[in-house]
C-alpha cells in the first residue's frame, strides 16, 4: 500500500467554517486571560498539550472531561463557574451520559465578574458545600469566561473543615480536547494526593493494599479491562492496579504508589508529570492485539525487574489465546477510523492483526512518546495515521479512500451514510466493547462485520433519498430552484458596505 497524503486544512479556512461558534474569538480570549494572571496556566497547558497543524479540534467543550471526571468520583462535589449557556449545555451533556449526580453551578452576571464579586461567590459556595460527611473533595471548574476575566481559583483555600479544595481551569482557548481536560483534573488530584502521601500517613484502598506490586493503569477503559490485564499480568507476579481518573480520592495514592505506569491512553501528560515526580517508571502502547500484548508484557516485565522466565510464561500462557482468538473472528474490508478518545491507534492495531485494511486513523489527540511504539507499528503497515486530525481530514480521508466502513465522530458518520457507506460511531459502539489481551482480541468482528455487511441497506437509502437536491435545492420541488449566486454576492456587498459606515460612524 502507498503512503497517502491527507490534506492539512489551515487554521483560518477551518475558523472561516466555525466563525459564530463558541471556539470564535479564541486570540482574544488568550490576551485577556493572559492580562488577567492566567499566564503561566495557559503557558503549563501549551506544553502539556501541543496544538497543530490545526489547533483545535472540532469536539464537544472540552470542560466536559473535567466534569465528567468529577461526576463520576464518589464522595465528590462538582461546581462550574461559566457563562450560563456553556453550564447549561455542560449539564445536559452530562446527565445524557448518566451522571445522577447534580452539578454545582455559581452564576455570575457582569458586574459580579469585574468586580470581583464572582470571587466572592464561589468562596462563599464551597464553604457551604464543605461537608466532611458528604465529601471527600470539592471541584471546582472555571470554563472560558472567569479564566479569562482571571477569577483566581488558586486563592482559594486547600481544604475546608478537611475537604479538598480542587479549582482548575478548563478553558476551551487552553485546553484543545475533552480528553485533555480528563487529564487536567486528573493530574491536579494526584498533584495534591501525591502531597499529602508525601506528608505523612494516608487512608489505605478499600480492599486493602496488594500483596503484589501493580501496575497503574492511565485512561479510562471498558469494565472488563482492568480484570483482563490483571490476568496477563499475574504470571509475572504481578497485579493490575487502579485506573486513572479514579473513581475514589483513596485510589490516588493506591495509584501513585505503583510499581510501574501503563499510559494506555497516551495523552496524560499531567498525569504522568506527577508520576515521574513520584519516581514511578511510565509505558506507553497497550496489550493490544498479538504483537502489541507481546511487546508490552516483555516492556512491563522489564520495567519492573520481572525475571525474563516468567515474561516469557505470561507470553506463553496468552499470545496463542489471543492468536487463535484473532483468527476465529477475522474481519474483512476497508477501514478508516477516526475519534478523540485517545484510543485510535490502539483500535487501528486490533482491527488490522484481524484482517482489516485500515488506510488512516484520525486522533484529536496530540503526539506523544507514549504513543510512539504505536504509530510506527501502523506506519510500517502503511498507514496514515494523523495527530490532532481534524474533521475536514478525517471527511478527506473518507473520499480518497472510499472505505466499506468509517468508524469515526458524528460529523464522520453522518457524511458517510449520506455517501451509502457504511458507518459506526467511535465512542459509543467501539469503546464500550473490550479491547485489552484476550478478551479483546475479536471482540470487535461482530459489530464491524455486521456494520460492513449493511452496504446494501446503505445503498437502498442512498438511492431512495437520491434526487432530494442539496444545499440551495434541497428539499421537494415543482421545479428546482434556481442558484442566484449574483443576488447573494449583491447582499454581501451592500451588508459589508452597511458594516464599514457603521464602523465609521463609532470612530467618528
Ligand atoms: S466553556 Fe468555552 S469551550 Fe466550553 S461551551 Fe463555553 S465557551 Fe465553549
């Protein structure tokens, strides 16, 4: 297979598209957050998430992971502060995802902003929520407009009546994707446990400590996962610990006091800044797949001083499984995959040892070192794989490589149904589904191969809606309308013309 180039979108073209929505303004955003004290979070948040060659993904508000992070902790107050739209549409995001938790929220108006009084507020709101009875930590969120009016959460104090105060900054202009913001909540939540284990004595796990040293596992997966690894794990002695973002403040120091790190999904940079502060040793790749599990066993095996012996019987016991596991449920056709969960390549490596031809795969995410031993995987396979991708190339890659199935985002999806070609969306019928060792491998024929074999309703539709007209023309007609390009180049004319008078007219 040749490599294929992808076409970079510029920056401008892409704003051009997304001019009124909530990313607009985004420079502007920066200098004020940056005049008003934010300097060195947003300077923290360049390096730990790269942008480019196009800055901002096309995804849900990325404060959406910090929430969902928080919501999903027991013992855990969440409160944003932010514009009541941004709230609003947080909310609903989240309870559509299940929270059945409520979401604090401290409003503020203009005058409340610039005086200050906003300030004022949300102290006041997390004095009131701190009960040690209730909760272990409080969050507390600033989205796009406090961070940049400088509302200074840091000011806040740590604890209250000892419960841990948590505010962080979760800017849309800051922090390019939902997942990334995974990784700021949880990066500030270890910062802090690493502290306090630093301190002194620190409450144990809730089944007690391990009898074994573990592994902590970074990125949030399927249920099954964690047991699955767990079980590749134990012929080396081994055992599989918690999963960051934890779902308990407890889990934190279970996590940081770790024999090693599994960067499974490889954009927690946060996260694994307090590892290595922590002196904790950190993979990346996954056990994915034959040669992805064989090269992380040995990886983690030597990671943790584990005799070459029993890498080798965890080796022996699990790759035929997984081998006989691929082979059994072979997958067939072309595939192009995109999403902004983090884990694209490792899905990409799992789909092509099962048969797939995978020409591109599309990550929101940036490139790290964490993700390295996957992309070169996939490039020797001659894949085109694109960090921080954005839709207008994943929407490319899908016409030049014309798949029989797209896995990818909404947008994705959409585009290729009204194409006939079958599609699937990434983050509902691809992550919830095992992906680890074992358990992993096949599973995901059933849901590819049955999606692949729906061509021919796709083309039913395709044809049933064909002649509907698009754009202008769309609809049913007695007679097509007719495009008035001039017309429209007449009002956009006279609409600038009317802009610049008035314009004018605020200098004069
Ligand atoms: S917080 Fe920022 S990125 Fe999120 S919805 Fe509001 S304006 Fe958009």
């Amino acid at each position: 297979m040749t490599h294929q180039i992808i076409p970079i979108v510029n920056q401008s073209q892409v704003e051009a598209g997304d001019g009124l929505g909530c990313h607009a303004g985004a420079q502007t955003m920066i200098a004020a957050a940056k005049a008003a004290n934010k300097s060195e979070v947003l300077h923290q948040y360049a390096l730990d998430y790269p942008k480019g060659p196009h800055d901002q993904p096309q995804s849900m508000c990325p404060a959406f992971g910090s929430l969902r992070v928080g919501l999903r902790m027991r013992r855990t107050s969440t409160i944003l502060s932010g514009s009541a739209c941004c709230v609003y549409g947080l909310t609903f995001t989240s309870h559509f995802y299940g929270a059945r938790r409520s979401v604090g929220y401290v409003p503020f108006n203009s005058e409340s902003l610039v005086t200050g009084k906003l300030f004022e507020d949300i102290r006041e709101a997390v004095h009131q929520e701190a009960n040690p009875e209730k909760y272990d930590a409080i969050v507390i969120i600033n989205l796009c407009v406090p961070t940049a009016s400088g509302v200074p959460l840091q000011l806040l104090p740590k604890e209250i009546n000892g419960v841990r105060i948590i505010g962080i900054d979760v800017p849309g202009f800051g922090v390019p994707t939902h997942a990334e913001a995974k990784d700021v909540l949880a990066g500030a939540m270890l910062k802090y446990a690493r502290s306090e284990a630093s301190a002194g004595p620190v409450t144990a796990p809730r089944q007690g400590v391990s009898d074994k040293p573990t592994i902590t596992l970074l990125g949030e997966m399927f249920p099954v996962d964690p047991v699955g690894i767990g079980m590749l794990l134990e012929p080396m002695g081994l055992a599989a610990g918690p999963v960051v973002p934890t779902r308990e403040w407890r889990e934190l120091y279970q996590a940081l006091d770790c024999a090693a790190v599994a960067a499974i999904h490889p954009f927690y940079t946060a996260s694994i800044r307090e590892f290595e502060a922590a002196g904790r040793q950190v993979i990346g790749s996954a056990p994915i797949g034959y040669e992805g599990t064989a090269a992380w066993l040995a990886q983690i095996g030597a990671a943790c001083n584990v005799n070459s012996d029993l890498i080798a019987a965890a080796q022996n016991k699990f790759l035929p499984m997984i081998r006989s596991a691929l082979a059994a449920k072979p997958i067939k056709g072309r595939v192009t995959l995109s999403g902004y969960e983090g884990s694209e390549l490792l899905v990409a490596r799992l789909l092509i040892e099962s048969g797939a031809q995978v020409h591109y795969v599309g990550t929101a995410c940036p490139k790290t070192i964490w993700s390295q031993p996957d992309r070169e995987w996939l490039e020797s396979k001659g894949v085109h794989v694109q960090y921080r991708a954005s839709l207008e190339q994943d929407l490319a890659a899908v016409a030049e490589f014309k798949p029989d199935l797209a896995i990818g985002t909404t947008p994705v999806v959409q585009k290729a149904k009204q194409l006939g070609i079958p599609a699937l969306y990434f983050t509902n019928l691809i992550s919830a589904r095992p992906l680890m060792g074992a358990a992993g491998a096949g599973s995901l024929a059933q849901v590819i191969n049955g999606a692949i074999a729906n061509q021919e309703r796709f083309s039913t539709m395709r044809d049933f809606f064909e002649g509907v007209g698009s754009g202008y023309a769309s609809g049913v007609w007695d007679e097509i309308p007719q495009d008035r390009p001039d017309f429209k180049a007449d009002v956009k004319r006279r609409l600038d013309k009317a802009q610049k008078k008035r314009k004018a007219e605020e200098i004069g």
